[in-house]
C-alpha cells in the first residue's frame, strides 16, 4: 500500500499474547532438543518453495523470449507442472548442517494450508475466467479497512477473516443480484503493511459490466468513510495483472500475485491476528479449487512417472512488480 494520508485514520494494536501463551506452552512440555519438525508444515514449505521456483523460471525463460509463458495461461497444468522442480530444499538441515533436497510431493487437499492455497485459489479463479470465454475477468485487488469497519470488527468476537469474508460475500451477492449457483467467487489475505494498518487484498472474477455495482457493494461494506477514506478504499489492479503477462509471463503474473500477498503472513499472524489465519476464500471457489488440485496433482506425479525432467528453476529470484499498496 502507498504511505499516503489514508494510512494515518486507521491503525490496530499488536497484540501478542496468543504467541505468548504458545510459547509458555511449547516450553513447558518440550525441551527444545526434543522438538520434531511438524511435518505437515515441513511439507506445505516445500511445495510453496517449489512454487516459487516455478515462479523464477517464468520471469527468466519470458525474459529469454520463451513465448509459451506469455501465451499459455498460467492454469494450463502442463506448463505448470513442467516448471515446478523435481527437488526442493527441506527447512531441516542434515547432521553435518547442510542442505536436504527432497522429492517435491503433493498431498491430498485436506493436507494444504494456508501457506500453499492462496497459489491454488489464484490458478482456479484463472481457469474459471478461461471457461468462461473471459466473459468474467479474474480481477487482483486491494481495500482498505475503514475506522468504522474496524471498529465493528473489534465489537464482535468472530475471527476477523470470516466476518470480513461473510460481509463482503453477502454484499456482493445483494448488489449483482446472481443466480444462487453463481455467486462472486473471490480469495483474499489480510495485511497490516507491517505497522498495524488493516487492509486486504486478493481476487475475485466478474464481468466488466458488474464492476460499478461491486464497488458500490464494497463502500458499503466498509461502512461510514470520510472522503480520504473513501478516496483510498478500493483499487482494481486487472490492467496491472494483463501488463505483467506480457513482460514477465501469465504463469508469474498469478502466481506471484497469491506470493506477495503473502509476503507478511507470519507478522501478521503473530503481531495482530492472534495466531489465527490471515487468508479467506468464498464458498464457491472452494470446490473449484479442490478439483483444480486434484488435477495438478495427478499431473505431477505422472510427470515423475514418465521420468520427464522438469524444467529448472531460476537461482536468481525476480523482484516482485506488484510494489508496494
């Protein structure tokens, strides 16, 4: 988010007493040479590094002028696939503290968290814009959180993601009035820009022509604004999303989008949302999303299979183009 003057009207407090308790709780039934890695964790790390090696190559083989990337659209399993690594580096080290590479490997959906969705979410929204002849427009965003909207937040005792979740879902579908098997399907993470100031962002697909109603539908999510705030409340970012599809690929384009927005999930998390999750996803991507990674994940493993080397990923990361918000 830009530093500009919405940023000093809202500011939420760091509250770390959920980390505390944790930590009183780690310490008083382990020691800490007894500790064992988690390996659901272990195991979410390293497909989001392997993701984020697909992302790298993206940047360089569009950068070298391998046209597919830009071409292709970044749901397209093939593709997808034939970028990710066959290995990644695990987080623990070996006994003479050097690194382990492991085969990367797909568990069944209910093993994913929310370090690894957001990618997944972003990639279905994109097939569903595709399966709809782009008649729906996968559309990155970023809004705000008002005063007053943070204060109805902190009245309540619900998780704060699904309220916002809830809010948003139900405003959405009074203002576009769709069929009851239609309704908006969106993702979004909540950020604080590292210094308490509330905001989300993510996706969500519509037609151009809802884009109007859908931004009333989101003021009058955000409830009572002054003018600064209604100013700053909302940007649509799909004409940055078709720019980087050209200059850095569809594959990156996406994938890199679900990566920035998670790029201060562990903060957030610890500093101001009590140790709870920062992402969120609409009923209606859900199933698409699940079935979409059904397939990714059939599609791996009979890459592996057929002993087709992957392509390898970039050494040298890409700077994230989204910026800062």
């Amino acid at each position: 988010m830009d530093d500009g003057i919405f940023n000093k009207f809202n500011r939420i407090e760091k509250d770390h007493s959920a980390a505390k308790a944790r930590l009183s709780k780690i310490k008083k039934n382990t020691n800490s040479h007894e500790k064992k890695p988690n390996k659901r964790v272990e195991l979410n790390v390293c497909i989001q590094r392997g993701i984020r090696d697909a992302i790298d190559l993206s940047y360089k083989q569009t950068k070298e002028g391998v046209s597919i990337y830009s071409l292709t659209p970044s749901h397209d399993i093939t593709l997808l696939t034939q970028s990710l690594p066959a290995t990644v580096i695990q987080t623990q080290l070996d006994e003479n503290q050097n690194d382990v590479h492991v085969p990367l490997k797909f568990p069944a959906w209910r093993g994913l968290t929310e370090r690894v969705k957001p990618y997944l979410y972003q990639l279905a929204l994109a097939e569903l814009e595709t399966n709809s002849n782009h008649e729906y427009h996968l559309i990155p965003f970023v809004c705000n959180i008002t005063i007053d909207l943070e204060k109805a937040i902190q009245s309540q005792t619900r998780d704060r993601v699904d309220l916002l979740r809830d809010r948003l879902q139900k405003g959405l579908n009074e203002a576009l009035q769709r069929h009851k098997d239609n309704k908006v399907a969106f993702w979004f993470a909540f950020e604080t820009a590292r210094r308490g100031q509330p905001h989300i962002q993510g996706s969500l697909l519509l037609k151009v022509e809802e884009l109007k109603a859908a931004r009333n539908a989101i003021y009058k999510f955000a409830r009572v604004m002054t003018p600064e705030e209604k100013h700053g409340l909302l940007r649509w970012c799909g004409s940055k999303r078709r720019h980087l599809f050209e200059e850095r690929g569809q594959l990156y384009a996406d994938l890199n989008w679900a990566d920035y927005n998670l790029k201060e999930r562990a903060q957030t998390r610890r500093d101001y949302n009590n140790l709870k999750p920062i992402v969120a996803v609409s009923q209606p991507l859900i199933k698409h999303t699940s079935d979409y990674y059904e397939r990714l994940r059939h599609g791996f493993k009979l890459l592996h299979k057929a002993n087709i080397k992957p392509a390898q990923p970039n050494t040298n990361p890409a700077q994230s183009l989204w910026g800062t918000w």
